[in-house]
C-alpha cells in the first residue's frame, strides 16, 4: 500500500494510527482504507483523547463506533492489495493542512481528528450530523482539546 506523497510527513501519532486503520480494514476484508477505519483506529489509539471528545459531545462512544462500523454490502472477497480510498486521501490532505497550519511539518493523530471534519461531506462529519453533532461544535472541541 502506498501513501505516496504521505510517509515523510507522518509523524509517530499518525503512522501508528494509519497502521492500525489498515489492520482494522484487513480484518473487516474491506477492499479499501477508508476514513471510518481511522476513526476507529484513532478511538483505539487515541482512547482518551476520543473518549474526552464524545463525553464534550454528549455521545456514547460504543454508538459512535458502531455507527462508523456500518458498512455497505461488500461481499465480495478482497483481492491482494488494498485500496486508499478518495476520502482518505482527502484526510490525510486536511491532516496535512491543519499541521501546517499549526505549525509543524509531520502529520499527528490530533491533524487526522481535525480533518475527519474539516469538510462537511466527509464521511465521518456525515456520521456525526446523523447523530445530532454538526460540525462547527466538533471542530471548536477538537481545538479546545488541542490547547490543553
């Protein structure tokens, strides 16, 4: 799997996050790494950071992460290799940004929070608007929660 232009930019945070969404999405047999994979992995990973947000955000953890595990029908066996999808590649493009934009030049797990909701189209911001948490009120707790 390659991340092209990525891997030299990935600090610690973010290539064990990104590993852990790749295992997640290879145990699921999905064909692609998509964005819910990394939060996933990141509610893994970044357990206390995560399950401080959802506490801000009046969400259950168990039924964010299950609403982020419903997954389409993909029935059909992996092939060898894997996919990164369209929307991940756009993650780790806001991830990027929001380091940038912070100040440092390697991607973070807190970069890859920001970014799940950086664009309103996003599939995580989506999951989150169906669970009554719209964006603005994320992107504020995640900065919030950067500043401690």
């Amino acid at each position: 799997m390659s991340f092209e232009i990525y891997t030299d930019k990935m600090g610690k945070s973010a290539q064990t996050l990104i590993r852990r969404a790749y295992e997640e999405a290879r145990a699921r047999i999905d064909k692609e790494l998509s964005p819910n994979h990394a939060l996933i992995a990141l509610a893994e990973t970044e357990a206390a950071l995560f399950d401080q947000l959802m506490k801000r955000l009046g969400l259950d953890t168990a039924a964010v992460l299950q609403a982020v595990s419903e997954k389409g029908s993909q029935n059909s066996p992996q092939r060898a290799g894997m996919k990164i999808s369209t929307a991940f590649r756009e993650l780790l493009q806001e991830g990027l940004k929001h380091a940038r934009e912070n100040g440092r030049h390697m991607i973070e797990s807190i970069d890859i929070l920001f970014a799940f909701f950086a664009r309103s189209r996003s599939p995580i911001a989506r999951v989150f608007r169906k669970l009554g948490v719209d964006q603005e009120t994320v992107l504020r707790h995640i900065e919030d929660l950067n500043k401690q």
